[in-house]
C-alpha cells in the first residue's frame, strides 16, 4: 500500500459573512458534501476556485496566441512540415479500420 506524503498545512483565520458560514455549515452537518468539516469544504471549495482560475489563464493565454502572427507562422510552418507524415498516418489506420471491417 503506497502511503501519500502529507501535504504541509498553514493555518489562517478568516473571517466569513455569517450567513455564507451557516449555509456551509448547514451542508457539512447534513452530510450533503463529501467534506467532512468546515475545514474540508473551505479547502476544496478553494481548490475548485483555482482550478478555475488557472483554466481562465490559460484560455488567456491561447487567446494571445491566437492573435500572435508569429506564432500562427511558426504553427503553419510546423503543420506543413508534418503533413506527409500526417497523411501517411491517416491512411495507415483509415486502411486498418477499413480492412477490420471487411474482416467482418
């Protein structure tokens, strides 16, 4: 059985509006989360919130890449220098699947 090494915690206080702290509360005690404290649903609220975050910046960066004419001229250059090998690629299995389902 593989142990996971613990994740160092730091403690914080904050401060919650009470009624955001009650409806948490609420949700822990009737056991309609998975989060078996206050604590647990902060944290995984938190880690959801980041998550969100994170993909929003990355989205970002897409978008500015999208823009970028010298990454859509680097992209083009790549894709052209792949084609073949793209091409020979898609045959292949086209030819794999098409003889699979002649087998049958």
């Amino acid at each position: 059985m593989k142990t996971r090494k613990a994740t160092p915690k730091v403690q914080t206080t904050l401060r919650l509006p009470k009624p955001l702290y009650q409806q948490v509360k609420a949700y822990v005690s009737k056991g309609a989360t998975p989060a078996e404290t206050i604590n647990d649903f902060l944290v995984a609220a938190i880690h959801a919130y980041t998550r969100v975050l994170r993909r929003k910046q990355i989205d970002a960066e897409f978008s500015r890449m999208a823009g970028d004419a010298n990454y859509q001229k680097e992209s083009q250059l790549i894709a052209d220098e792949f084609s073949q090998s793209d091409w020979e690629a898609l045959t292949a299995a086209l030819g794999t699947e098409e003889t699979a389902h002649a087998a049958r």
